[in-house]
C-alpha cells in the first residue's frame, strides 16, 4: 500500500500551454521537461505530446516530457 501512495498519476497535458502544464506538474510533485533542453520550454505554446503517457504512475519528482506544437514529435512527424 505505500508503494502505491509513493507514485502520481500522469496527468493528460495535450491541449494545455506551457504554463499550464508546468504549474499543474508542480503542484502534483513532477517534473515538466521540455524535449529540446537546449531551448527554454516557450510557455505559451500548445502541448501536442507528452511522455509519459496520461494516466501512468510516476514516481514523485519524475519528469513528464513535453512536445509542443511547433516541435517534431519522438518519431520525427509534425503533430497534426
């Protein structure tokens, strides 16, 4: 039962922008990570695709990352 308590649940982050989902992720206890880290996650942009998925457990502090509008996805396409 502990273990269980010990992990978040992933929130769906498709569809919100940047700020949204940072501070939904800080209030959870996760980690918001941007796919280019050489790039400063542009906070007004639209999430197209998150890793890991909405509705997986994580471990606290663990990062969600992001792809936004703009980005190519993990696969190399363009969100549609």
């Amino acid at each position: 039962m502990g273990d269980w308590l010990a992990h978040i649940e992933v929130p769906d982050l498709v569809g919100m922008t940047g700020r949204e989902a940072h501070a939904l992720c800080r209030d959870l206890g996760l980690f918001l990570g941007y796919y280019n880290m050489d790039q400063q996650l542009p906070l007004s942009m639209v999430i197209a695709y998150q890793e890991p998925l909405p509705g997986t457990m994580a471990a606290p502090a663990a990062a969600v990352r992001i792809w936004t509008t703009l980005d190519p996805l993990p696969d190399g396409r363009r969100p549609q």
